[in-house]
C-alpha cells in the first residue's frame, strides 16, 4: 500500500541522538495509523550518524535511508528528501530531537484550509541572542517576502505535494518555504508547536552563519517570487 503521509528528517552529525528521534517519530506515526514513510537523510556526518540510522531502519521497516555521500547543507539534505517522498501529504522536522513528532497531529487536519501549514514555536529552548536574531529575521523575511509569519524557521511543517514542486534549491531552505508558497500562489497558516533542548550536541548553525547567511538566499527568494508575480 503507498504511503498517505512522508515525513523527511536531516541529519548531520547526530550520532547521539539519531535512534531515540527516529524511534520516537515511528511510534508517533504508529499510533496514528495509515500507511507512512519516514526518509532519514543522512547529510554526510562525520561521526556514526549513518549507522545509527540504519539501526534504526531495521527496527522500522516504513524508514527509507537516503544518504548523501557529502554534505549538501540542510536544505540540500531536505530538498533530496521532499525528492524522494512518495506520499501526496509531506511533513518534516529536524533530527536533534528538539521537535515533538506528536505536534504533526496538531498541524495536519489544518491542511484542509491551507497548502502549507508551519510550526510557531511559543516557548523556544534557545538562546536569548539566537531567538532575537530569528525575530529580527522572520520580521524582514515577512516584510519583503509577504510570508507574513511569526516563526518561519520552525523546522515542523506539513505540506501538499504540488507545495513541494515549487521549492528550488537554497542553503537555506527552511525558513524560506513558507515565502517561497505564498509566491507561488499557495495558501500558509501556522500553529503552536513546544519546542525541547537539544538530546545531545549543538546547532550546526553559528550565530555568524543565522546572521549573514540567509541574505544570498533572501535575495534569490525575492527575485523568483517577482519573475513569477510578473507572468
């Protein structure tokens, strides 16, 4: 039977905490029954990432390990990951345990009035400067782009198949979907997810790289989502 929803997870040096994430997903996609997928994308980690997650993938047969043999950069990983799902409905997260699996319950009935539907993470478990800088970067991003969202960065998010025929390749990508969307012609809206400290290591993104980084991609964004305005 093909799969009704698939959920795409990165990872990237993870090795700490890749099964006890993975195994929370699949118990959480267990209990809501159907039939899913779960794509494990392994973004060239240094450490034992790769094993853990075909450990894993043998106690969960509905888990696909997509491996990337260098790494590509989270929205690399996850734009081969939207690739590869088979479902019509997709979700996401990030590998670091800091998303609760069970929250998609809370954001998929809400695709029956949008295209796209974002987590808004009301009590983060970062740091006080980390969180300013999304703030200051989801009221730019809003302004420019017309996302018009609180918190585009949350890393918990479902979407239709044809969102996912729009996302073209960015560093960055996560936080630009939401933009790249609503330029495209699709319908956003975005809920309350929690939000946990990390199982184990650090962010992979320093906070020279929150700060600077996305200015390439905001551009980009903006160019295509004028070129289309514009047909």
């Amino acid at each position: 039977m093909p799969p009704d929803l698939s959920v795409v997870v990165p990872f990237y040096d993870e090795e700490a905490a890749a099964f006890a994430v993975v195994d929370e997903l699949c118990r959480s996609m267990a209990a809501r029954g159907g039939a899913w997928e779960v794509i494990l994308v392994e973004d060239g980690s240094r450490d034992g990432t790769a094993l853990e997650l075909e450990r894993v993938r043998a106690a969960w047969p509905q888990c696909r390990v997509l491996r990337m043999g260098r790494n590509q950069g989270q929205g690399g990983a996850l734009l081969a990951g939207i690739r590869a799902a088979q479902a019509p409905i997709i979700a996401m997260m990030d590998g670091d345990g800091q998303n609760v699996p069970e929250d998609l319950a809370f954001l998929l009935p809400l695709l029956a009035g949008a295209d796209l539907v974002v987590g808004m993470r009301t009590a983060r478990h970062d740091s006080w400067l980390r969180r300013r800088i999304s703030r200051f970067a989801n009221a730019v991003r809003g302004r420019l782009l017309g996302d018009r969202l609180s918190d585009a960065g949350c890393a918990l998010k479902v979407f239709r198949r044809e969102v996912a025929d729009v996302f073209f390749p960015l560093r960055m990508l996560n936080p630009f979907m939401p933009a790249i969307a609503v330029g495209a012609g699709f319908r956003v809206a975005e809920f309350p997810v929690r939000h946990r400290d990390r199982r184990s290591g650090r962010s992979k993104y320093g906070l020279r790289a929150m700060a600077f980084r996305p200015l390439a991609d905001l551009f980009t964004v903006w160019r295509i989502n004028r070129s289309r305005a514009a047909r």
